[in-house]
C-alpha cells in the first residue's frame, strides 16, 4: 500500500494585475513600480490624496497610457501592448470619474453603444441596432441588470446623477465583463445615493470583481476586502480594512481621522 500524495493547491490567476508598472511625464515620477492585482469574487479599493498618481494607474491598467516598464495583466495574458477597445472585448469593463455618456440620446442608445462596442459591428449601422432584435435584447437586459428599465426611452441628460451612474455600469455590462475598474462611481452623490450604489457595486463583485477607486471612505470600507493606497505614485500598503485602518504610515499619510 503507498502513501497518497498531496498536492499543493493551485494557486489563483488574478483576474487583473499590474507587475511593476511605472510612468513617467519628464522629472515626474507618476507610478512607481506598482504591483496590484485583483481576485475572483472581490473588490479592491485603491486609494489616496489628490495628485498621488490613481489617474495615470487606470489609464495603464485600461490602455490609454502605456507603462514605461512593468507589464498588465488580464485573465493571465500580459495586455501591456494590446489598445483599449481590444481590452475591452476581452472583458475588462471601465467606469469614468466623469460621465461618458451621449446625454442627448435615450437609455437605450447608451446601452446600444456599448453593445456595438463589444460586437466589433461598425458604427454606421447604429440606426440599425434599434431594429436588431439580439442586440436590443442584450442592451435591454443590461438596463434591467441596474434597475434602469423603466427609464430605457428618457433622455440620458434627465437621470438622476445616481441613475448616471448606473447607467454607465449597464454600458460597462454590456461587454460581459471580467473585470471591472471603476473611477470614483460616488462622485457628486448624495448619502442615500452612495448607499444604493454601495448596494449594488457589493452584490456585482460575484459577477465580475472591481478595481474601485473611490474618495468615498464610507463606501470602500463598506465594500473593500483589500485596499492598496497609493503616496506619489507609490503604494505604501496592501492589507485588509483593518490593516490599512491600523496602519500609521496610512494614517499619516492620508486617512487621518477617517481611520
């Protein structure tokens, strides 16, 4: 009779994650060798003062910035060189500190866009989508996903701030996404605002896990399992809310009484 053997477990893909990416503009120093990853199943808060380099570390991460060094990782395949719109179809969904929707088309036109957007379909056949009974389907399901249905023929410039912002993330579903990097999703809401959103963006994590960057510290410790904050380009701590909470160097740096 032989022994059994016990295999290791496999380790886990990150379903997002940066190697040591660091950018910079001249004598500014951007990132700083910034190594970041996101999980199965999780939300990743990634924070810090203003100017401390959180723009610069999306656009990397989503393709409008390319890394002087280090690489991007999505699904396990580096995606340092590959242009956003192919980052996109290949499940990396993205929401703006500042809205991108069309505000004089309908709900539905916006969720449409991101639609055409993930099928590769040329532009010019927009007025066409209307009439596409698959492609209005996967917009319609994306607005019913966020509570937006009953919204889908209103002019994007009369929602709510709120009801913008869940809109965007309907646009961001529409690609099937893997994961999700969202851009301050709190910005200009109220308190019950942010409450409905921190809601929603909890029960989504099991669909698609979200790189969060957000001002919000009620929300992100709400919603964080990890933090990452990031001083000039650097991130000085990855831990738990707890951890980051605890830590004094975080804590001087930008919570202060906040922790």
């Amino acid at each position: 009779m032989t022994d059994a053997v016990v295999q290791a477990p496999v380790p886990e893909i990150p379903v997002l994650e940066t190697r040591g990416i660091s950018k910079s503009f001249g004598a500014l120093r951007a990132s700083r060798n910034i190594s970041i990853d996101l999980r199965p199943g999780e939300i990743h808060a990634v924070i810090g003062p203003n100017g401390a380099g959180k723009s610069t570390l999306i656009a990397q991460i989503c393709g409008t910035l390319k890394p002087d060094a280090g690489s991007v990782h999505l699904l396990g395949q580096d995606v340092t060189d590959v242009p956003t719109r192919t980052r996109a179809r290949a499940g990396l969904g993205r929401t703006f500190q500042i809205s991108a929707l069309a505000m004089e088309d309908t709900v539905l036109q916006n969720a449409l866009l991101g639609v055409l957007g993930s099928s590769g379909k040329p532009w010019r056949f927009f007025g066409n989508a209307l009439k596409d009974g698959a492609l209005r389907a996967r917009a319609e399901q994306a607005l019913e996903r966020v509570g937006l249905q009953d919204q889908a023929r209103m002019r994007t410039a009369e929602l709510s701030h709120g009801q913008r912002r869940q809109l965007e993330v309907a646009v961001a579903l529409t690609l099937d996404p893997k994961a999700l990097v969202m851009d301050e999703p709190m910005a200009g809401m109220g308190a019950e605002g942010s409450r409905t959103l921190t809601g929603f963006l909890d029960a989504l994590r099991q669909e698609a896990p979200i790189l969060l960057v957000e001002h919000d510290m009620d929300a992100v410790f709400s919603l964080a399992d990890r933090i990452s904050v990031l001083v000039y380009g650097e991130v000085i701590a990855t831990g738990t809310v707890d951890e980051i909470r605890a830590n004094a160097a975080v804590r001087e740096a930008y919570l202060g009484d906040e922790a």
